[in-house]
C-alpha cells in the first residue's frame, strides 16, 4: 500500500503517536510486514509518501487494517491499496523466524 499525506504537517504530527501505537500493535499481531517513508525519485530526499505491507487473507482485510489506522480514519493521509505477486526472490532461511514472530 503506498500512502500519500493530505493533511499539513502539524496536523500529521498530532496523529503521529496513535499511528505509531497502531504500527506497534500490527506488528506485534504479525499482521504489519514491512512500512516505512518513500523517497523521491534522486533518492535523496524523504517526501512524505510511504508504503505498508500487511500480510492479510483478503484484500478487504487489508482495506480494514489500513482504514483502521488513525493515520488515514483521522485524515492525515489516504493510500492507495494494491495486491503484490512475489514471483521472483525468497527470503532466506535464516530470516523466516523473523517474519513468523
């Protein structure tokens, strides 16, 4: 999911907190994969798009946990919600028990 602010800067720092604590809570019910800040295309600058990854059964699961956090239900930012297909690549052996805790 790559989510966009809509919201101004201070308004985003209010809600900060609770989506942290959001965060925290996914992550620790193994339902938060990976998320984090986007950079621009020079790669240099952080400009306020970010992505999530959920693991979820169903799109719509996703949909729930994304309208769920109080970074988009309270409107400091909306996403863009997309199913990813891993093809290609694995995640070593080595690195699975971090995923499954």
């Amino acid at each position: 999911m790559r989510t966009t602010p809509i919201a101004p800067p201070d308004a985003m720092q209010g809600i900060l907190p609770r989506h942290l604590a959001y965060q925290l809570k996914m992550q620790d019910a193994h339902k938060l994969v990976f998320a984090g800040p986007l950079s621009d295309e020079s790669c240099e600058e952080m400009m306020g798009e970010g992505m999530i990854i959920y693991r979820a059964a169903s799109l719509e699961e996703a949909r729930a946990y994304a309208d769920a956090d109080p970074m988009h239900s309270e409107g400091g930012r909306t996403y863009t919600i997309r199913r990813w297909l891993i093809n290609e690549g694995h995640i070593p052996d080595e690195l699975k028990p971090l995923l499954d805790n």
